[in-house]
C-alpha cells in the first residue's frame, strides 16, 4: 500500500497548524518543569511533534519538498526562538542581572565558635580526663536536701546565706552549686570515684561587672581509701601550671560546710605576673578555685563509710577564669551573647 502524496498545501497548513499551538503553549510555561514538558511535546528529537513533521516531508512530491523544507525549517526555527525567549524569562539569575555577574564577591560564611567558657570547661575537661576523671551531670531543679542538706549545711543554719537561693517551689530549688552532685555521685557509684561536673548554678545576685544570677560551674570530687590534702593539692597545682601554663599557686583557709579543711586556691595573675594590676585588684593573685578534704558528714549522708574512705572537691567558675585568663574587666560581657565581642577569642 502506497500513500497518496501530500500536498505542499497541507503540509504547510500542518506547520501553521503545529507553529498556532506550540507558540502560546510555550509562553504559557510557568516554570522550567513546564517549559521542559512543552519542548518535548512540540520539539522532542524522539516523539515530538515536528519530528512527525519532518517525517512528512519524505511524503510530499519531489518537486515540492525544497519549498516545504524551506518552510519547515522557517517554523522550526522561529518556534525554536519562542522557547528560547521563554527560558530566559524563566532565569531568574538573569532577570535579575547582577546575581549573574561572576565577579561580585561572594558573601562571607557565617561560622559559629565555641564560647570562651565552654573553652574552659572542655580544656579543664581535658586535662582532668588523662588524670582518671569522667564527667558527671546533675539537675539544675534540686530538692534542697542535695542542694543542702546532704553537704552538711545545718537547716535553718546561716550558712544558707552564704548562697542567694532562687525557690521554685517549697521543695524545690534551683541549685546555687554543682555540690549536690557530689551527693549523687556517691549514692550512685562506689568508691574509687574521680569525677568532673560542669554545669549551669543560679544565684539571686545582681548581674553586674563580676556577678551573674546563672553562671557555669566545674566541681571535682575524688574519693577512695588514704586521699589526703596532698592529693589535693598536688592535682590542683597540676591542673593550673597545665591551664595557665607555668605558673605559681597558693593555697588560703577558707570555710565550706562540706570540706574540712577548706582552702582556697589562688594562680599568679596572668596579665601582671604578681606585680599588680586592675584585674588582679592590684594583689598579684587571681582566686580559681575553692577547695578541701570531703567532710566526714558528707561521706555519711550518701552511705560511704567515712572511716574507710576519705575524698577532696573542689568547685571553680570558669567564668571568672575567662575573665582573668584574657584580662576581660566585666563578666556580662561574657554571659551578653554578642558575638562581635564572643568571636575575638575564637580558636
Ligand atoms: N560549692 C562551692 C561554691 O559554690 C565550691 C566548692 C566545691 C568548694 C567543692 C569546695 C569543694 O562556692
């Protein structure tokens, strides 16, 4: 069977036809997507529309097909055109112009760092972890038993003053220290116990130049059988010639209700090296840390046997240790969050 052949006038009316239908359809593409489904349909090298027309040519008298060929390939290429218009009024990039423009600057990447303090918490975390020491966690919401009682505060008993305490209800407070996890390491764990636990403490201080209402605090409690001052010291002035690199500790009386001795530990002001200056309040000394042998209480109040086993802690604000450690004059400028300052000390 053979086709009757075509004539040039039907086929020209055909591509009249196809250029009627591809032209609005595609500048009615309304995205890339669209416009993409709309090249298929009407130009697609494998099923499209034109292709079914160029196979036509093949059915048009000899005599007819320089014409019809000049004709078709007039309406490819103007149909051609109507997509390529179209696309580029689907870039945005080029509409808008200037984002095209290759040799604008990109834009800085903004990148994050990590907050002095916690700087100090996970330095001191370090040092104390080749030591033997693993980190403990405790809940900022506390009975005031653990928060207190348990510490050997007697109730009702001034000592209490010595720490501002927010109440959130009649039996629960926020801590005002990290201690109270002293007292649930020890019901938790059995002695040899070496442990390091940072976390947030609240207080009803004014926020002013060196007091925060919330800030960070790194206790430490070791116990075992035969710990003495000489435990605590030593590590103690191992952790600050490590932190502080070479430098000079001294260790002052002090009281806590929990430690007995209680001392307090003192570094060689960084900024001065002793011999005075505005950070170090013209001592020579900035205070670190404050420290002592566990009281026997304590150890009791957990259910450790206080005649076999004996323990030191020590409790320090990194906070005040940012501060002495860059020579920072007020602490809100630590606890304000504003970067432009917080990124100076990124490492
Ligand atoms: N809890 C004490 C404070 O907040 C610090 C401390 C901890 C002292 C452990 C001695 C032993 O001031």
């Amino acid at each position: 069977m053979t086709d009757a052949p075509l004539s040039l006038q039907d086929f020209t009316s055909l591509l009249s036809q196809f250029h009627g239908e591809a032209a609005p359809a595609i500048d009615a593409a309304s995205d890339a997507d669209a416009l993409e489904a709309v090249r298929t349909k009407y130009l697609g090298r494998a099923h499209g529309w034109l292709k079914d027309l160029s196979a036509k040519l093949g059915q048009l008298e000899k005599t007819d097909r320089a014409a019809a060929g000049a004709a078709f390939n007039e309406v490819r290429l103007r149909v051609e055109a109507t997509l390529e218009t179209r696309r580029v009024a689907l870039t945005p990039a080029r509409v808008a112009g200037a984002l095209a423009d290759p040799t604008m600057p990109a834009r800085r990447q903004w990148t994050g760092a990590v907050h002095p303090v916690t700087q100090v918490i996970d330095e001191m975390i370090e040092i104390f972890r080749e030591l033997g020491f693993t980190v403990a966690l405790g809940p900022e919401a506390e009975s005031p038993w653990y928060n207190f009682g348990s510490l050997n505060f007697p109730a009702d008993h001034p000592a209490m003053d010595l720490h501002d305490t927010l109440y959130l209800a009649d039996d629960l407070v926020l801590r005002t220290h990290t201690s109270p996890v002293q007292t649930r390491t020890l019901q938790g764990y059995a002695p040899p116990i070496r442990v390091l636990i940072p976390g947030n403490v609240h207080r009803r201080d004014p926020f002013d130049a060196s007091h925060a209402p919330t800030f960070a605090q790194v206790e430490g409690l070791v116990v075992d059988e035969g710990i003495t001052f000489a435990d605590l010291k030593a590590t103690l002035t191992h952790f600050a010639n490590r932190f502080f690199g070479k430098t000079k500790t001294r260790f002052r009386p002090s009281y806590f209700p929990f430690t007995e001795p209680s001392a307090e530990m003192d570094v060689l002001c960084g900024v001065c090296h002793g011999s005075g200056c505005g950070v170090c309040k013209q001592s020579g000394w900035i205070e670190i840390l404050g420290s002592g042998l566990v009281h026997p209480a304590v150890l009791e109040s957990s259910g450790v046997d206080s005649e076999k086993y004996t323990g030191w802690a020590f409790g320090m604000g990194p906070a005040r240790t940012a501060l002495a450690r860059h020579g920072i004059p007020d602490i809100r400028l630590l606890y304000d969050s504003d970067v432009r300052f917080l990124g100076q000390f990124a490492k």
